[in-house]
C-alpha cells in the first residue's frame, strides 16, 4: 500500500495550515457533547499565528509592499512576532520586534534564535498594558526606516482573512455535521472574526463563542492586570468587526486558563498553551450541557513548551497565586458554574475604538482597500 504523505514542499510557508484535529477523551463524561481539538502547535512555528504572518507575507510581496531585503517591523511580544522572525529567516528579511517587558525569557531566546532585533517598550498606556505604545513605535519605526514592512496585526484585515481562508474551512471539514460550536479565544481577533465570518454564511446553526479574559476589555468591563499570554486586548479588535457574527461570549479568569491548560496535558497528553486552557474551560462548559450528538471545537493555539517556566511550574504558579490542582473534577466543577459574559455581544458589549488606528499612525488603511479587492 502506498502511504499517503505529503511531497517535498518547496518552502516553509507552504508548510502552513492543515493541522490535525483530535477527539479528547477523558474530560467528558457519556451522553455530554464530544470536544475535539485542532492542534495549531502543528504548525512549522508552533502556533495558528504562523497562518496570518504567511498570509500577509505572501500579499505583501505579491503586492510590492515587502522587497528583497526589506525590514518587517511588527508588535509582538508572543508568537505573531515568532512567526515572522521564522519565515524572515527563511525568505531573508529582518525582522524587528517591538516587545515591552513582559516578554518571557523562551520568546525573546526563540526571537534570537531566528535571528530578530528586539525592541524592548517600556512606557504603559493609558489601559495600564503596552499595546498602544508598542504599536505607535512600530510604526514610527516604519516610517523612517526605507524598504521597512508593517504586517500590523491589530488593524490589518489579512489578518483574520487568513483564518478565514484557511483554519475555518480546515474545521468546517474536519469536524462534519456534528459540529455544534466553535470556541475561540481573542486578542487582535484574527481567528475568531475570520471563523466566525466563515461560519455566519457556511454554517449558521454552529454556535460561535469568543472568549476572553478577566481583567481584558476586547468586550467592556474592568480593566485590570491579569497574566494569561496570547489573550486579551483594551478594544474591540477591527478583524471582529462584526460581532454579530459571535453568539457568545465569556470572560475567563487567569486561574481557569492555566488550571485547564495543566489539565489538558496531563488528563490528555495534549501539550498546549495558557490561551488553549482559557478555551477548553468555555467548550467544556458547552459540551457538558450538550448531547452525546454534538460536538465542541476549539484551537490548541500554540505548544505547551512555551510555559514550561510559568504554566507547568509549580513555584511559578505559586508565587503567582494559582492553584496546582490538575484534576479533572476540579477542572468540571469550575466548568460547570460558568455563565456568559454576553449572549448578544454585539449589542451588550462592542467597544470599538473606530479612529484608533489612525491615532496610532497605522499604515493598514491601504491594506483594507488591498484585501478587498
Ligand atoms: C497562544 C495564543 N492564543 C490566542 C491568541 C489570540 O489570537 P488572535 O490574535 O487571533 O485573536 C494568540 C494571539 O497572539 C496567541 O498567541
């Protein structure tokens, strides 16, 4: 019998998308919904970040804004800058990241490692986080330096476009018709506004969730510190332009991300990020109110061996007052007393911040009229 493997690939951009997609096991019980779970770490970077930086890369040079030895320029402290920084390496550009100082110590040694300049921005904005004030330096930095790139995460439509393209259709036909919802977590909203655009025209009956994190205000409320990486913004993201689109949404906190996030590596075998463990408590608490008929899908959006430091270190969670407890009745309890945020999150808790971008000097302007075109 001939193996059905891939080919030769010609570069590693291509090497992106169609990851696997896998049932867990031993976190439901009978007659609740089934919860599978795409594994982005399968990604070439490890993570579902690698899927807008090669989308953007590929537009931006197909459309002339990235040249032979230009500079890409991005704010990233986490895995969108870590894609770049790899397929820099691989297509021969720089690749600058605009970092502030909650990089972790694995991020900037996997930023050096593909050769990137960090960037590191100390100033706090006003929502007491550093996102503004990475972004606005990045693009200044864009702007003095000549053949300078600006994938700009936050306001480039591209990027949820590429999830659109790509990881809601993968779902769409990986999972099949038991499909009854999509939970997804959300910082500059990629890749729960490109699915949940792909899903609102393919496939209306699946229940869209977002979920974000206490403490975060991508939906309103109070602003406050919190620790769970990947998750979180001060705005309603422009790639989540329409929240119609979302059919819940819920606030986690930090202790039920990584809490999950454990549980899900040792219940499971499944060695993913904080951001995926802040997704399985919401799809947990949807599949147990569900039927033996359904299924639950979520993103294991990045690998786990990005928090051996922090996420699976006991001293770390206790000094940061987490709780170790990896049990899987521990992780169903907290399941279970979740409630939304909002069921009709267009109406209940939009906060846009329409002139943002330009406050911040954003050059993704010429993008929107590019990506629809
Ligand atoms: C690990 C992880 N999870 C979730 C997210 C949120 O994804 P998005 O930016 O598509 O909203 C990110 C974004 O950087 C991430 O790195």
């Amino acid at each position: 019998m001939t193996p059905t493997i891939s080919p030769v690939l010609p570069e590693l951009l291509d090497a992106v998308g169609e990851t696997p997609i896998v049932r867990l096991r031993n976190l439901t019980l009978p007659g609740e919904a089934e919860v599978i779970i795409k594994l982005e770490g399968a990604n070439p970077g490890g993570s579902l970040k690698d899927r807008p930086a090669a989308h953007i890369i590929r537009h931006a040079e197909n459309s002339g804004a990235l040249r032979p030895g230009g500079t890409i320029i991005e704010s990233s402290s986490g895995n969108f800058g870590i894609a770049l920084a790899m397929f820099g390496a691989s297509r021969g550009y720089q690749v600058i990241a605009v970092v502030d100082p909650k990089l972790t110590t694995t991020n900037r040694a996997l930023l050096e490692a593909f050769g990137a300049e960090i960037i590191v921005v100390d100033e706090q904005d006003d929502s007491g986080s550093y996102h503004k004030t990475r972004i606005a330096l990045a693009n200044q930095l864009h702007r003095q330096i000549p053949n300078s790139f600006r994938p700009d995460q936050c306001f480039n439509p591209l990027n949820s476009d590429a999830h659109s393209r790509t990881t809601a259709e993968e779902l769409l036909s990986q999972a099949g018709p038991e499909l009854t919802a999509i939970v997804c977590t959300v910082s500059t909203g990629g890749h729960l506004g490109g699915i949940a655009r792909v899903i609102a025209r393919r496939a209306p009956q699946v229940t869209v969730i977002g979920v974000d994190v206490d403490g975060s205000t991508v939906f309103g409320g109070r602003a406050h510190a919190y620790l769970t990486p990947g998750v979180g913004l001060s705005w309603t993201p422009v790639n989540l332009e329409d929240l119609s689109a979302v059919d819940e949404v819920y606030k986690v906190t930090d202790e039920d991300a990584y809490r999950a996030c454990r549980t899900l590596t040792s219940a499971e075998g499944v060695l993913a990020g904080v951001s995926t463990g802040a997704a399985l408590t919401v799809a947990l608490a949807t599949a147990m109110r569900g039927n033996a008929r359904q299924r639950v899908a979520l993103l294991a959006s990045d690998r786990g061996e990005r928090y051996l430091s922090t996420a699976f270190n006991d001293d770390w969670l206790h000094e940061n007052g987490i709780s170790t407890d990896r049990s899987i009745s521990g992780l169903r309890t907290r399941a279970a007393r979740l409630v939304p945020y909002s069921l009709r999150p267009d109406q209940e808790c939009a906060n846009y911040l329409p002139d943002l971008g330009e406050q911040l000097g954003s050059p993704s302007k010429t993008l929107v009229g590019e990506a629809s075109a």
